[in-house]
C-alpha cells in the first residue's frame, strides 16, 4: 500500500485535475499518445471484489488488476488544461478541470528553486477591459450621411515611415511651373492597417511561421491587401531572404541581434528590399527583460539561422551600446538606413511605460526625421517565454499610453508625421476589427496583434491559465514546438486559410465601422466618435461621456 507523505505532490495540489470515467473508457490509448505534456499515463489499479453464494451472508473476496488512465502527480509533468486528451477521445472519458484549491505557485518555487517561467499573456483577469468600455457613439445621418460599406471605395492604408510636413518635402516649383525634386526624402510603405506581430521562427514551429507566410503572401498577391509580416527577433531562412516574397517582411533587430550575420551576408543577393526594419528596445509583455528562447526549443534548424549553440538564448534588455534615445537614433537608425541605402523605412518597437511619451517626443523632435514608426507594445501583449512575475505584474495598459502618444504630437502640431502603431492585448475577445477602430480613433496609425494569430492556428491557451506552456516547447497543437512530432500534428495550409479569412472578414468589418461615421480613410484620431459609459475612463482619454 502506498504511503502518503504531507509533502507529496498531489493532483489537488495541482492547478488541473485529470476527470475519468473508467466505465466509458476502451482504453485505446489515444489520449496517453496525445499528452505532449505526459501528465496521464496508463496505470493498474488493484480492486477488490465481495460476493455471497448462498442465501446467507457468507462473503468471499477476490482481488483483480484493472488497467486504468491516472494523472501523474509531478511538477514536471502536470496537466495545463489543455484538453487534447479531451479532443481525441471517441467516448467522452475524460478531460481536464480546473482545481480551485490548487497550490502550484507555492510548490513549484518551493521544489523547483527557480522563477516560474511560461508562455502567453497575463493571467490577473477579472476586470473588463478599457476597450470594452467604449462605442462608435456618433453616426453620420443627414448633415454628413453615412456610406454604403457594400459599395463605396476605402481607403484602407497606413503609412510604415517618417512622414514629411508639407514645408519640409523635397520639392520646388520649376522655371516651368512643375515640381521637381530637390532632395532625399524618408522612404514610406503604405501598408495594410493590420501587421502580423513579431513571433520568430524559433518561437514557433517551422510550420507555423510557413503557414503565416504563405498567408501573407496570399493576402498580397491574390486578395489584394497589403499585409506586413515581422520576422520577430531570430532571423530569416536565407531561401526566403533571397526570393521576391521578402517585400512583405518586416526584418526585426532585437537587443541579441540573433540571425542577422545571415541577413547581413545575403544582402548582395537580395533581389526585393525588405518592407522594413524594427528595431525592438521593449516588449509589452515582459517590458525590461530581453528575449527569452529555452533550450528545449533551440533544435538544429534554429541553431543554423542563430548562429548559436543548443543553449538557453537569452537577449540582454537593452542593446548594448545604447544607453539614450539619441545614441539609438543616431547609430542604429543610420546604421540600418545606411545598410539598405536609405530605401527601407527603419522604426522603433517600446514597451508602453510611464516614459512612453518622453521617448516619443524626443523622436518626434528629431531633425534628421529618421524615425519611420513608432510601435507601442502594451501589457497584454503576448509573448513564447517570460517569467510569470514579469508577465503578470509588470507594464502598462496600451490604451492611455497611445492615447496620450497621440496627444502630445497634437499639442506641437506633428501628429502623423512618426506613425503610431498599437498593440498589446487587441483581438482578445476575437473581435480584432472593433479594437483596431477604437484604437486608430484615439489617435493609432494602425495596429499589429500576434497571440490572436496563433489562436486563428488553433492554439488552446487562454488567459485564465489555460495550457501557456509555449515556453516548454511541448505545444500540444504544434505552434510553439520545435518537436517533428508535434509540429507535424499542425497543417500549414489550413493555418494559412485560417488567417486569409480572418483577414477578408475583418476587412469587411473594418467598413462596417467606417461608413456609418462617413469615414472613407482609416480614422485616425477620429475621437469624436467615440463615447464611454465610464466617465474614469470618458475624462481619461478625452472623449465624450454619456449615461
């Protein structure tokens, strides 16, 4: 008989317990091979059977070994609630329940000795979210009517590049009354208002980040939106630098500079420029911290396009050498401008803070008007790796943060001229459309969203503590694992359908919420159009209250 120690791991300890039902259970083993995180296992269980044969009470016993599916009870390997048992069960005979009473923070900083570290976006829910507190209030009717989504022609682009005031654009007017062009100006891309976030190939599977870039390029080539893709810190396959698909990627520069002697020695074979440049200081997520790739994940392929060993990948927070806002115009910007011969709009990617605005207004202020975009990550933000203090206690929401961005370039009158682009928690109800339009209304260019992607893939993982382990390299639906036999449950094709009709549906959506403000161009700072049943938040952003 086993003996139970009080300071034995067991499922109650633990944050997911394993529900089973021997009776529907045929034991085919489907779920037991389809637990990526090994947390139940087949076991025998000794069970004692009593009877009587005559008419009085005369009881006989018998023991029999029954087969049966148990939880494992270890820190190691515990159940994260992700449901693939669930999934693939034919009879309903089991599944996963959160536990109320679990103590896994404790323990596992108690036998571990090491900081929690998981994948996801913050896990401290309980409050609706700033966007939701909002409505497109004013509709246009008779003075400015409304537009007909089904038939009139958008405008749905947004700048990626430092965008000139009329009196400083390199232009004059010539002895013959036409212009002509008098200088350099700073290279922009007019893009789609949505950029597919930055998640490199390291932090998910190979056949993920392939099923994201043949959406793109669909997205491009066949539906006609001008879709962005960010490579994400880590590098590019040098196949794909050198093919003509490169005009829809965003190439990423973070603070470990992983996978850019690949990209630096596959220039004089590159036959597009890139669509741009970003250059990541902070991450909403985990803002303060560098990138964080464990070992588990870091197979051959990812060593190749790292240059680097089968080893923790860790990026320091800041990039090295850079220690103020000018040092980093001045050095990285030209730097990367110099390298693709000033044709490739550069931008900077922060983690939204106290000090957001400063280091906006400081851009802004910048004569040699470097700056192609400003990317603001807030504290929603998703992330494949950061530990779990930095991710649930760390940053600042997005909302007052692009807000007050916005206003600040209004007050000097340089709105527009760096484009603000959002991020950090939108699409999180599934809705992306309604949270881009909001955000553009308080003053953002456009916005770029990655965990929403990832759930368009299939990704189980929520915010109420629900599997997160994209860390562990174990992603039960493929996305976030470099293990063939994990990443092979994932199709790249369907992945990519996925996305191309997300996209083409919240297109539509995004008409929807412009034509009835009579808006046939992205709204940006449209906030008047806005309204809050919350007057905190009315006052807050500057919109108009109601009750």
């Amino acid at each position: 008989m086993e003996t139970m120690k009080i300071h034995d791991v067991t499922a109650n300890d633990l944050p997911w317990k394993v529900r089973y039902d021997a009776s529907r259970c045929t034991l085919c083993g489907s779920c037991t091979a389809a637990c990526s995180f090994r947390a139940i296992g087949p076991k025998v269980e000794r069970r004692r059977m009593t009877w009587s044969e005559s008419d009085f009470p005369e009881p006989k016993s018998r023991f029999s070994a029954v087969p049966v599916i148990r939880q494992v009870k270890s820190i190691r390997n515990y159940c994260r609630g992700c449901g693939i048992c669930e999934k693939v069960c034919p009879n309903d005979a089991i599944g996963p329940e959160r536990n109320q009473d679990s103590r896994h923070p404790i323990i596992t900083r108690c036998l571990g000795g090491d900081s929690v570290k998981r994948g996801g976006r913050k896990n401290l829910e309980g409050t609706t979210r700033t966007l939701d507190k909002m409505r497109v209030g004013r509709i246009s009717q008779m003075t400015d009517p409304s537009l007909d989504a089904q038939r009139h022609t958008f405008d749905m682009l947004a700048p990626f590049g430092r965008i000139l005031p009329p009196g400083k654009l390199p232009f004059q007017v010539g002895a013959n009354g036409r212009l002509e062009k008098v200088g350099q100006a700073p290279p922009v891309q007019w893009i789609y208002p949505v950029i597919i976030g930055d998640m490199s190939i390291g932090a998910l599977s190979w056949r993920m980040w392939e099923g994201v870039a043949m959406a793109t390029a669909y997205l491009n080539e066949q539906c006609g939106l001008p879709v962005r893709m960010c490579s994400g810190e880590g590098g590019v396959p040098v196949r794909l630098l050198k093919s003509r698909f490169l005009k829809y990627m965003i190439l990423q520069v973070a603070s470990g500079h992983f996978g850019w002697n690949r990209i630096v020695k596959a220039m004089p074979d590159m036959i597009e420029d890139p669509a741009g440049v970003l250059i990541k200081i902070g991450q909403g997520a985990k803002p303060g911290d560098g990138g964080l790739l464990q070992s588990q994940k870091v197979a051959s392929h990812i060593q190749a396009i790292r240059g680097v060993p089968k080893a923790d990948l860790l990026s320091p927070p800041n990039h090295q050498g850079l220690y103020s806002i000018e040092e980093s115009v001045q050095k990285m910007f030209l730097s990367f401008n110099a390298a693709f011969k000033f044709r490739v709009p550069v931008a900077i990617k922060v983690a939204a803070s106290a000090t957001s605005v400063s280091v906006f207004n400081n851009l802004v202020r910048d004569p040699y008007n470097i700056v192609g975009g400003f990317f603001l990550d807030g504290i929603d933000g998703g992330t494949g790796a950061a530990h779990e203090v930095s991710l649930d206690h760390t940053g600042h929401p997005i909302v007052s943060k692009l807000r007050d961005c916005y206003l600040a370039a209004t007050t000097q009158g340089r709105q527009g001229q760096i484009p603000l682009w959002a991020a950090g928690g939108l699409g999180k109800t599934g809705d992306l459309a309604a949270d881009a339009f909001k955000m553009m209304c308080l003053g953002a260019n456009g916005v770029f969203t990655g965990k929403l992607i990832l759930q368009m893939a299939g990704c189980v993982g929520n915010d109420m503590g629900r599997c997160n382990a994209c860390n562990t390299g174990l992603c039960p639906a493929g996305i976030t694992t470099q293990e063939p036999a994990l990443a092979h449950r994932l199709d790249p094709e369907k992945v990519a359908q996925n996305i191309v009709n997300y996209f083409l549906a919240m297109d539509q959506e995004f008409k929807k919420l412009m034509a009835p403000i009579g808006n046939s161009s992205l709204p940006v700072g449209r906030a008047d159009a806005l309204i809050s049943t919350d007057k905190a938040v009315a006052e807050r952003l500057q919109i108009q209250y109601v009750c």
